[in-house]
C-alpha cells in the first residue's frame, strides 16, 4: 500500500492536516501534498515524503493505542 491508497482507504485522515504536518506548516504544504498525490509537473511521492507521513501517522497511531488502554481500563473499573 502506498500514501495514496492509505488516504484514499482511510478518508478520515485529512489531507491539508498530514500535509501541513509534513511539511513543517508551510502555506502551500497541502497543494505541495496535492500535487505529487496526483503527478501534477512530474511531481511525485518520494521515499522522503514517505517517511515524514509515517512519522505523523506513526503518532497518530499511538495515541490511538494509548486512547483504546484508556478505554479498557475504564471498562474494568466498571
């Protein structure tokens, strides 16, 4: 699976947000994301660009596994 299919599968991951996140809050990160999703000049996703959204996504899912040990937690409380 590359960027594309991943964002394309999980639309709840917003692109304007990866992109703003990758590329360090730059005004044109998104259209920048944009335009090498869609090959727009020849540009394309590099293996840097990969890296730098696995590393957003990878603490994205993080707190996502620490969100779902809260959740338990609770749940044996109860």
């Amino acid at each position: 699976m590359n960027l594309k299919e991943l964002l394309a599968k999980h639309n709840i991951i917003k692109q304007a947000e990866l992109a703003r996140k990758m590329f360090d809050g730059k005004p044109s990160a998104n259209t920048r994301l944009a335009n090498k999703l869609s090959g727009v000049n020849y540009q394309r996703i590099m293996p840097d660009d990969e890296k730098e959204a696995f590393k957003v996504l990878k603490e994205l899912s993080d707190d996502i596994v620490e969100f779902g040990k809260s959740i338990k937690n609770e749940d044996s409380i109860k």
